[in-house]
C-alpha cells in the first residue's frame, strides 16, 4: 500500500483521485465515484467531496492509499 502527504487537514475525494494520478479529470473523478468504483475504509463512497483525513484508507481500480 502506498501512501500520499496531505498538507491541510483535509483533501476531497474527488481531489485525491486527481492528485494521484488515478484519474485524468475532475469530471472522470466524479463519474468513477458516482459508479460506485471508489471505497474509503472498505466501504463503498458516493460522495464526491468527502472530506478525507490522515488514516483514511482509499482504493479505486487495484489501488491502495492511505493518507499521512
């Protein structure tokens, strides 16, 4: 498992998959979580902007982060 540093307090769903790289866009970060194909801590996130925090665990297409 990877891991990725993020500076505030919180970073966005939908940001964290851009800032890696896993997605191209904003707009394909929207669609890749409306699809159901992104979890946070083993579950399934819907939500584009949840706001993540260091100990959050996320994958999306045989990728695993969690944030420090």
């Amino acid at each position: 498992m990877e891991t990725f540093e993020i500076k505030e307090d919180i970073i966005l769903l939908n940001q964290l998959l851009k800032a890696l790289n896993w997605c191209e866009s904003g707009a394909q970060a929207n669609n890749v979580i409306d699809d159901g194909l992104v979890k946070v801590n083993g579950k399934v996130e819907l939500r584009k902007r949840n706001k993540l925090v260091k100990g959050t665990i996320v994958e999306f297409d045989g990728n695993k982060v969690k944030l420090v």
